[in-house]
C-alpha cells in the first residue's frame, strides 16, 4: 500500500503539491459527524490553493452521490477517486492527499473503492490491470469481512472479461498456505472463479486438507479449471 507518512511530512508535502485536488464532501441535514468532515477538508483548502472543496448535500444530489456509490454520510471523494467515509481528521486527510502524488497512488485509490463499497469502480479497475496489485496485497492479509467485497468484485471481473484475473493467481496463491482454514477456502474458490491452468497444483495438493470444507473447496475449484480448460465455462465466486 501506500508509503506511511508522519504527520510533519504529510504537512510539508502538501505545500508541494503539483497538481489541483478536488474533494467533494457529501453530508446530510442533522448529520453530526459532517462538519468535522467538512472543518477537515475546508483546513486543506486553506492550506494550499491546489486544494478545493465542494460541499453537497447527498439527497439533493441524488445522482452524483449514486455514482460515487454513496451509502452513510460523511463521504469524501478527492479526484472522483480515492474515497474516505466517515470522520476523518485534517493529518490523515492530509496524508491521503499527499500519498496521491506517490508510486502507489492507484493502489491507494483501489483500496478505497473496497473500503467505501464503491464496487463497480474497483471491479472496471481490476479488469484494465490497475488494480491487480492491490487486490493481492488486501486479499492476502484479508479479514473475513474484506474478502466478501473482494471476491464480489472478482465475480463482477471475469463476468466483463474471463481472463482479466489470470494474473492475479500467483499472487494469491500464498494464501492456501495461511493457517486460516477460512482463507484457504475463500481463496480456493476465487482461484476456481479465476479458472486458470497455473492454479492446478496448487489446489491438487489442498485436496487433502485437514478441513472437510476447504477440501471441498479446492476440488470445486478443479472442477472450474477444467471447464474452462475444455471451453465450457469457468466459475463463480
């Protein structure tokens, strides 16, 4: 993910930004965490004239705020990208805004598409490549909860192209060695989603899992590899 910065760092690269930043805040009428939101983003503003702010009421923006997938007030969106819900203070709204001028800008944009349920966004990002990265490196490290948007996004994926997460199953692969039975299974079912040949050996030899579930999960998985191996279709998530 995106390289970690202090908050003295953070301050003194936003005096150097190089490009114009648009945040979008959406609010409510009666929501208590809004101003906050709002303090923070307005303090950027004030900080730097690169920084602007757009203050919108989600109900009477009814469309915009459908297409940032808008679901609880306070939400930010810098760029049309990289989105925060809820409070968030001006040092880390700072370091948000700083790590986009970074390497690792995009990663950081994808993750907040998971975190933020922007679902569709992440799913047209993973199929162009830009997103593959980041999705490796959440899944790996995923919590139960992350791995049920990831894999949604998966699915959503390989339905718009079959071959978009071919790529992706070498860098998934070290999660059937996790000691989490739940991630071996979840990962054995999005390698079967993905349906690519480099995953056989891999799912063969969690055949004999010592979880019934997990086995039955990487014989599954085989079953898709050999669908879309014989041209019949592959799998879902």
């Amino acid at each position: 993910m995106a390289e970690s910065l202090s908050n003295g760092n953070a301050q003194d690269k936003l005096a150097d930004l190089t490009e114009p930043f648009e945040i979008v805040v959406f609010t409510a009428q009666g929501c208590p965490n809004c101003p906050h939101a709002v303090r923070a983003a307005s303090a950027l503003a004030a900080a730097n004239s690169m920084v602007t702010v757009t203050v919108l009421d989600a109900g009477e923006h009814a469309e915009l705020a459908s297409r940032y997938q808008v679901r609880s007030v306070p939400t930010l969106v810098i760029n049309g990208g990289l989105t925060i819900v809820g409070v968030v203070t001006q040092d880390e709204l700072t370091r948000r805004v700083v790590e986009l001028q970074g390497p690792k800008a995009e990663d950081a944009v994808f993750v907040s598409f998971i975190k933020s349920g922007r679902i569709e966004d992440a799913s047209d990002w993973l199929v162009d490549g830009r997103g593959i990265s980041a999705f490796a490196g959440l899944w790996n490290k995923s919590t139960l909860e992350e791995r049920i948007g990831l894999s949604l996004v998966a699915q959503n994926s390989v339905e718009v192209n079959p071959s978009s997460l071919d790529v992706l199953v070498d860098r998934i692969l070290p999660s059937l060695e996790t000691d989490d039975p739940a991630r071996r299974g979840d990962t054995a079912d999005l390698l079967g989603a993905i349906g690519h040949e480099s995953a056989r050996t891999a799912l063969e030899k969690l055949l004999g899992d010592s979880h019934e579930d997990v086995a039955e999960a990487a014989e599954d998985a085989l079953d898709c590899i050999n669908e879309r191996t014989n041209g019949t279709g592959g799998g879902s998530v």
